[in-house]
C-alpha cells in the first residue's frame, strides 16, 4: 500500500475507505485536479477485491474447469483416468488472482496517479477533519480537507445468537480463505453469495444442505428455475425453513440444524461447516457519525441523488449507503460523488438501471424490475420469455438450462426488466442495462442484429415473442 510522505497534510479531497468506490472516486478526483488522499484500515481494493468478488470468481471459474472436464469425453477429449477436484491448487489460484489485481491496483495509486493512502483507521472529527490511527501503532494524527467521502463498505451479517468463530460458523470473509474443504456444508441464505457458494461447494464435491428461499431478489420465474437446477444437481435445497439460533447447535466437531420445512415436516441435519449468508450491515460504528448529526437508515447512511449526506461536504458511496451492494455501483457513485464536488452536472444514478449479477450454476443476470414489481407499481405488463435450449450456441457449449424473459410496458413497449438465467447471463446484462439507460422498446431490441450464433440471440427472440411473433419456438 502507498505510504504518504508526512503526515497532518492539507486535502482538496480525503476518502474515508479504499474499497471499490473509494479507489475509483480517489483516482477520478485525481484525474479532476484535486489533491487528494485516501484512509484504509486493511488493504486497498475492499472486500470485492480480497474477499468478495473476485476471489469467489475465481473459486467458480475452478468449479467450471472440473465440470468441463467431466463431461470432457462428451467433446471428443478423452482425459483418461479418474478425474478429481484438488481443492490446494483453486486456493492457490485465487489468492494468486487477488495479488496480481491488488498490485496492479497499487501501481496506479504510487506510479501513476501518486495517491497517498494512510493505513489508519479513519474518524470523522468535523466535516473537514479525518482523524488518523496508525494500524501498525503509532500516534494519532488529523487530516483537514475541504470535503469528505465515506467508502466504509459493510460486513456479513450474523445469524443473532450464533457469532462467527472462523471455523466451525464463518462468513463468505473466511471461505475465501478455507485452508482445507470440508466435506459437508450447511449454507443459511439463498441470496446471490449463498447460492454462489453452494455452487461452488457442490461442484468442488462437498454434500451441501442450501437452507432459505433461492435468489429471492429475483424474478419469480428466475428463483423457480434455479431451485430446480440445484436439485438436478443433486443438492439438498430446503427454501422455507427459517431455523434461528435456537435450531443450530455448534460443537467443536460440526454443527447441527434443526429445521422445519413448510408442510411442518422436522429434520435434522449434520455438517462440518456453517456458512452464513443471511445479508450485509454497513460498517457505520465509530466514524464519528453520530457526533456530525450525519443521518442514517438502519445500518446505512442515507444519501440523496448526488451521494450527499445531510451533512454539507460529508459525502457516502457503496455498500455503506445501503442503495445497492454491488461493486460496480459503488464505482459509478464514487464517480457521482467526485464530479458533483468538482462542480459538474453528473448524471444521477438510477438503480434499476445497475444491473444484479450472480455467478452460480446457471448463471443469472438482470435489471430493471421483476414481472411482479412492474405489476405492483401499477403497470400494465407485456412479457416475452424464450427459452436457451433452441439457442445453438447455447447448445454447442452444453448449457442449456435457463431462459431470457423480457418485461415491458404494455402500451408503449418500453423495456421494464430484463432477466436472463443461463449460460454468460452476467455478460449479456449489459444490453438490458443500456436499453434501460436509453429508454428502449422490446420492438427496438427485437430489430437490432443480434449476431449468430450467439447466446445473445435470445435477448432478441425474447423481444420477439413479447411482440408476438416468435422466430424459434
């Protein structure tokens, strides 16, 4: 991590975290002319970049590699031998794929953009005072500056009753760095990281018990088919148990969950492991935000449009202000915030247009609204659903579970939602997440090319089908 020089320095601009948003909000401000700094406890690049995003990616591209190497004979390539899962080597992968992200990271923070980070932890004393304290020990020291932004992130969120102990309880913080797999898991919460880690945990060969409803963010359609999925993989998915503290019993040997289905049907189950995915809380404690009068919601900060907190020159972006958890909208706000400090006129961000990806098996992509919330807000809904299995390419590669399904506005076709589940899902997002931006109808996608073959094909043939005259099916 860069060093600054001295300390008690003078700041345009001092960021209050160095994750996702923090990073590229301190690199653009930069780029703008501002002098500024950033204060980061841990390590540069947050939790997407040590143990959210990117590790975890690199844990599923190993689960793909061992699946496409099962099926390998399939193709014509013949492996020979038994093939197995060596868990030693996807750890050292990962961890390898974090380092050299990390470093390319501080390369643009010390050579390029020569960004001073304080490894402290970071206290508001007054909207243009930052109090410093050493990591490594060492005294105290303030930063003045002129405005202030809040990347603080948030951490997993605990099961009340049951603390994580890193060993027989742990969080997704403590998987990625799971030095042996254990051989049974059960995995509490059906949201985007328990279901990634189920799918990891299932492939790499674990027996996996996935405890709570699946990807119930989602379109309705989309969850039903990945519970679905899930079974034909032979994993053991309870959707509506709700065990609390009272029904998990932790021993130094394993846990055990007692658990409730909905027909009142009681089970007991055994594992080696608990993984808990039950949500995230904004680290909002001790930053000096009760003694700014800064508002917040819950565990989150509470920003307008500009990322301004109540509070002039307090700014908040990512995790922290709670709007949407996901990496790449902390970037897009981080920008937000900076150009607006700088006196531009950014673009505000609409959240139904920063699309939701989850990296399971099969993957899942979408934007805008669900069938359901377009419905509850008063729309009168067209949809258009096509499914993967016509699609050649998506036959060619062997993955053809899923759909596109397409939600518009019945009178003027204007695109609402779009959900894809199946195969590159969290790449082929991209276009729903622009045709929101631009305020595109079904009819426009359905006439754009679409190129073949491609998986990309059945965005349009969804279209097609919402229009009415279906192509392939």
């Amino acid at each position: 991590m860069a060093e600054p020089a001295h300390e008690n320095q003078q700041f345009d601009l001092v960021v209050l975290g160095g994750g996702t948003g923090g990073y590229v909000a301190a690199i653009r401000a930069k780029e703008l002319g501002l002098n500024v700094a950033v204060v980061e406890e841990l390590k540069l690049g947050g939790t997407c970049l040590h143990r959210g995003c990117i590790p975890t990616k690199a844990f599923l591209k190993s689960a793909d590699v061992f699946d496409q190497v099962k099926s390998a004979r399939e193709f014509g390539v013949n492996v020979g031998g038994d093939v197995s899962f060596d868990y030693g080597p996807a750890l050292e992968r990962s961890l390898k794929v974090v380092e050299g992200q990390y470093r390319g990271l501080l390369y643009l923070f010390d050579k390029k953009h020569k960004i001073p980070v304080f490894h402290a932890r970071g206290r508001l004393l007054s909207p243009t005072q930052v109090e410093a304290t050493p990591v490594g020990g060492g005294a105290t020291f303030v930063l003045t500056t002129k405005w202030a932004i809040i990347d603080t992130g948030s951490r997993p969120r605990p099961i009340k009753g049951v603390p994580f102990d890193g060993k027989r309880v742990i969080n997704s913080d403590h998987a990625v760095v799971l030095e042996h797999l254990p051989q049974r898991f059960i995995i509490r919460g059906g949201g985007a990281t328990g279901v990634e880690w189920a799918s990891i945990y299932q492939r790499y060969g674990s027996q996996v018990t996935l405890v709570g409803r699946i990807v119930p963010q989602e379109d309705r359609e989309v969850s039903e088919l990945l519970l679905k999925s899930f079974q034909r993989q032979k994993m053991d998915v309870i959707p509506d148990a709700r065990p609390t503290a009272e029904d998990i019993d932790v021993r130094d040997d394993g846990v055990t969950m007692r658990i409730k289905d909905s027909r009142g049907k009681e089970k007991v189950v055994e594992a080696d492991v608990l993984l808990v995915a039950v949500g995230r809380q904004g680290n909002i404690e001790e930053i000096g935000l009760e003694e700014l009068g800064v508002r917040t919601k819950g565990d989150y900060i509470h920003v307008d449009e500009m990322m301004r907190t109540n509070v002039p020159g307090v700014y908040a972006i990512g995790d922290v202000n709670g709007q949407q958890l996901l990496a790449h909208t902390a970037m897009h706000q981080g920008i937000i915030a900076v150009e607006h400090i700088c006196g531009q006129n950014p673009y505000p961000l609409d959240i139904l247009n920063s699309p939701s990806c989850t990296y399971c098996e099969p993957e899942i992509g979408s934007v805008g609204l669900t069938e359901q919330e377009a419905i509850e807000r008063g729309y009168e809904v067209k949809t258009g659903k096509f499914p993967m299995r016509p699609n050649a390419k998506a036959v060619i590669e062997g993955h053809t579970d899923g759909f596109t399904k397409m939600v518009a506005d019945a009178d003027t076709g204007q695109l609402l939602g779009l959900h894809i589940v199946g195969p590159h899902a969290t790449e082929l997002i991209a276009e729903g997440a622009l045709g929101r931006l631009m305020e595109t109808t079904a009819e426009e996608i359905a006439i754009s090319v679409h190129p073949h073959p491609t998986v990309s094909e059945v965005i349009g043939e969804a279209a097609e089908v919402l229009l009415g005259h279906p192509i392939h099916i």
